[in-house]
C-alpha cells in the first residue's frame, strides 16, 4: 500500500487536516512520457518516483509532502517513507499528469550524515 501524506487548508480557515490518499507508483518511463505530454520534463535522473493521480478526489500534493509504504516486518506494520513531493503540475488533480517525488533511499547517507540526533 503506497499512500500520499500531507496537511490540506479547509476553504479559506487557518485550520488544516491531515490526509492521507493511496497513490500508485509508475515506472520512470511511464512517467517521462506522461510529463512530455503536458510540456514538462525530468530528465534522465533516476533519483526520482512518480505517482498517478488518476481518481484523485481531492488535491493534496504540496512539496514536501511525503510518499510512504506501509509494510510489516513484525507483528506491527509500519509506514516507511519512499519519497518527498518534489515536482507536479497545477491545477491537480489531472488526470494523466504524474506527480514527482525525491527519492529518499538515494539520499539516505546525505540525510543520516547531516541530522543531529538527540542522545
């Protein structure tokens, strides 16, 4: 299960909700053509994810905002995060238009090199 986390504003009040919405990831490929359609590009990095928005009901892609993966490993599923929401095109949702993430993994040593961890 690959769902999209982030904070959406409610109509014009300061107040935000937290939500969640599953998103499937597409290959590059997939991704790279569905951008060339709507006159934009990534390039050839591999450092990135994208997602389909097909059947989005509401936006809440904000860069940021985080793409995760549930998974179990024990008794207790966990959220791990695959990506930060780097890149998409506005107004959303589109339907073809892909939304990009960095990918965390490929920054991973950058990451734990530069937090400072509490002890």
């Amino acid at each position: 299960e690959t769902v999209l986390v982030g904070w959406r504003r409610i109509a014009t009040r300061d107040n935000r909700k937290l939500k969640a919405l599953r998103v499937r990831v597409i290959d590059l490929d997939e991704c790279r053509r569905n951008l060339n359609l709507a006159g934009s590009e990534i390039g050839n990095s591999t450092k990135l994810l994208c997602t389909n928005s097909r059947g989005m009901v509401e936006c809440i892609e904000k860069y940021g905002n985080s793409l995760m993966i549930k998974r179990r490993y024990t008794e207790h599923p966990k959220f791990y995060i695959l990506g930060v929401a780097s890149r998409f095109v506005f107004p959303c949702p589109y339907d073809f238009i892909p939304t990009v993430y960095t990918r965390v993994s490929d920054y991973l040593n950058w990451i734990l090199d530069n937090i400072e961890v509490d002890t």
